[in-house]
C-alpha cells in the first residue's frame, strides 16, 4: 500500500502543474527520440559506406597468374606453362564454402581493327556476364554478355566506351563486326560501356587498372579461338608461354570472412599462408616446404580496414551524440525538481511533522522522476520506430516542392535510408530511467534533508 500510495501521489504532483511536467516529459521525449533517429540515420549511412567499400573490391578475393622468375623457367626447351588452371578454378568453386561468387577471366594484348582502318591497340578480356558486376561497368547501348553467349560460344564482344569510339568514329558499333588478325577472328558487337574512370592502385593491395581499351567476349569463345599459347617475338626470338587463366576473382559472402578465406584458397592452390615463411614452415619438417610461384593471393588489407574504421567511427560518433541529447534531458529533469524541491518546502515542512520519514520524501521524488522519465521514455520510443516512413515522407516532399534544393545535396543525403537499430531501442528506453534516477537523486536528498522546522516557516 505504501508503494502504491507514494505513486499515486507523486503522479497528483505532477498533475498540478501539468504544462511544467509537459516540458520535462518533452525533454526526455526528444532524448530517447533523437538516439533512435541518430542511431537508426547513422546505420543507415554506415551500410551504405559499407556497399560503397565492398563495391570497390572489400569482399573481393583476387587470385593472379604470376610469371615465375627466369631460374623457374629455365629447364623448359618448349613452351612454358605457368599460372592457374581451369581445373583449379573448379576446385575452389566446389570446396571453399564462403565464397558467393567466382569469376575466371582471361586477358590477352591484341590489334583490333574494322574495316580498312588502322588496327587499335587494346585488351581482349574473356570473361562472363557476372564480370560487369563485380568490376561495376555500366551498359551505354545494347546489353552485356549473357550466359547463353558463354554456353554457346557465340563471337559476340562488347567494347569499352573509349575503344568504341576510336573504332566507331562516326558509325554506331551495334551489330557490325570487329576484327582480330593474330587469331583470323570476327567478333559482332552487341554493346557499348559507359567511359569508365581507371581504378588507382590502393597501397599493396590492388593495382591500377584501365578499362577504357577493353574488348569483352565470353570465355568459352576467347578458348576456343585463341587458345592458351602466348606468343611474343622479340626480333629474330620467339617465346611461347602456356597460360589457362590469369586471374579469379572471388566474391565472399561476407567481409569479416575475407582473410580466412583467402587461407582456404592459399591451402587449395598450395602457397603459404600470410603469416607463414618458408622458413618457419620448414623448420617443423625438416627441410624447406616448397611453395608454388606462379599465383598470387591478393586481399585487399586497406579496403577492409576501411570498412572496420568506418563502421566503429559510426559507432563512437553516434554514441557520443546520443549521450549529449540524454545529457541535456537529464539537465532538464534535475532543473524542474530542484524548483519543485523550493516551489513545495512548507508541503515537505508538514509531512515531515506528520512523521514522513526521509525515505519517504526520497521515494515521493524519485517516483516523480521516473514517472516524467518513463513517460517521456515510451513517447520517445514510439517516435522513433516511425524514423523510416518521416524521412522518406519528407524527402519526398521536398523532391516534389523543392528539386533545386535537393539537388544541390550529396547523393547520401538523397538516397540513404535509415534503419532502425532494434538494439537502440531498449538501451535508449533503459538510459532515460536512469538518468531519470540519477538526475532525481540530488533533489529528492536535498528535499529529505530539509530542517521540519525552517521548511514550515517557509513562505
């Protein structure tokens, strides 16, 4: 009963000066609110810098035939094979669990001319449809290859959009057909790319690399009319070399299970692993553990620590911010209950004489506080879980009201969509009871501890 009346009480206490307790509601109210809607905008712009990362190549594995050093290669009288094997290509697809995708390609320096112009100097890539995915090229006119141009060997390529216009000066490229005379080949054009930018080389881990002089047929097609041989004359020498595929690039699943995918791969194609040494592994066995130099394991280190700055930046900036906003709400409740403290001295004066103990003035303020800060907590809450639909609804106004305005915006601010964090939600429910506690301490002790007496005299 005591408990009950003590809330009942203290809710009548409120209840006597409702736009006061309003305001102190409103404050905890914008506190819970605005973390939920920080938090909620803040995961939303950390997943879109993540797809932004991983779309550079974060939760790209890249496998690359290496030509082995010239000690390597000189016992071989013939042709000299080197680099990854179409078999190797299947045993990673079929063992390595995490991997969500796997792209083979082929690439190969060649002369490409049309009609009775002067060949063009450009980069034969055999490859499939999924290559335009992962190297985010962009179709201008006509379409990509398709898997029924791989399946069925078709002589269809599609060009960059630099080389189509060295090509195709004055002509559009759809449906004519190029020329390969290394390979007495005819390819149709099916499509044209956009101009893509060159990537830059990002510290060790990946290189440059240049799209604007590429040519894209299926890699079935590029096998049957090119073969595996390398040919390369230097004056009176020629130098024949024998190479499958020159890279695979693997898409993993998830970022965080890149480097130990990328051990997987270095155990499947028989390479040390990254904190292993020849040296180190040898000393186990007895002698050197001879490791493979023709292929390469490149992750890329810098993409995914990247990723992991970016996302605890979020989490620190976000925190942060939700502290203050708390701050300020707590603030605001110790501020109403120290002017109640003063506002009721002679109500306090009286119960003390009745006999009210000091824990029950205590436990009258406390309740006091909890109720604003519970109140304000739910309102709070609730307001925050329609983040999502407010923001797109406000968007969308202003795009139809004002498009000069959001045009001059970042693309982030236009296209981000918040996503509600549902572990904000309890923690931001739970903070505004304690800072409610916390902030309520100070008044309701210095209420108890007033002197009966003097508190009865008050005015």
């Amino acid at each position: 009963m005591f408990w009950l009346r003590t809330w009942i009480l203290g809710i009548k206490s409120l209840l006597v000066h409702p736009l006061r307790s309003l305001l102190t509601v409103l404050g905890i109210f914008i506190g819970v609110a605005s973390v939920i809607w920080l938090v909620a905008i803040g995961e939303g712009i950390s997943q879109e810098a993540q797809r932004q990362i991983e779309g550079l190549g974060a939760d790209n594995i890249i496998v690359l035939s290496v030509k082995p050093p010239a000690e390597v290669t000189a016992g071989f009288s013939g042709p000299v094979p080197y680099g990854l094997k179409r078999d190797e290509y299947t045993k990673l697809v079929k063992t390595i669990p995490t991997l969500r995708s796997a792209l083979p390609i082929r690439e190969i320096r060649r002369q490409i001319s049309y009609g009775r112009r002067d060949p063009v100097d450009g980069r034969l890539v055999g490859c499939t449809p999924e290559y335009a995915q992962v190297t985010r090229l962009e179709i201008d006119r006509g379409r990509f290859l398709t898997d029924a141009d791989v399946q069925e060997r078709h002589s269809h390529c599609v060009l960059a959009g630099r080389l189509a216009e060295r090509l195709f000066p004055y002509e559009d490229p759809i449906g004519r057909r190029v020329y390969m005379a290394e390979s007495r080949s005819y390819f149709e054009v099916v499509g044209v790319l956009k101009h893509r930018n060159p990537t830059a080389a990002i510290g060790g881990s990946l290189a440059a690399q240049d799209f604007s002089e590429d040519m894209y047929v299926p890699i079935s097609t590029l096998r049957q009319r090119v073969g595996d041989f390398i040919v390369t004359r230097r004056g009176s020498s020629m130098n024949v070399e024998v190479v499958q595929l020159n890279q695979i690039t693997l898409r993993v699943d998830s970022v965080q299970n890149v480097r130990e995918t990328a051990d997987l791969v270095r155990v499947s194609l028989g390479l040390p692993l990254e904190r292993e040494t020849s040296g180190e592994a040898g000393q186990s066995s007895g002698e050197p553990r001879k490791y493979r130099q023709d292929v390469a394991v490149v992750v890329p280190e810098e993409l995914l620590e990247q990723a992991r700055v970016t996302r605890l930046m979020f989490m620190v900036l976000m925190g942060l911010i939700a502290a203050i906003s708390l701050l300020v709400g707590g603030i605001g409740i110790m501020n109403i209950m120290l002017a109640t403290v003063t506002e009721r001295t002679r109500e306090i004066g009286i119960r003390r004489a009745l006999g009210a103990t000091r824990l029950h003035i205590v436990t009258q303020f406390l309740v006091e506080t909890i109720s604003l800060s519970v109140v304000g907590g739910a309102t709070g809450v609730i307001f925050g879980l329609f983040c999502p639909p407010i923001m797109k609804s406000v968007r969308d106004f202003l795009l139809n009201t004002r498009p000069d305005l959001m045009d001059k915006l970042p693309d982030v601010v236009r296209t981000v969509t918040p996503v509600v964090v549902h572990e904000s939600i309890p923690v931001a429910f739970g903070i505004s009871v304690a800072v409610g506690v916390l902030f309520g301490i100070y008044p309701a002790i210095r209420a108890a501890y007033m002197d009966p007496i003097e508190a009865l005299r008050h005015e």
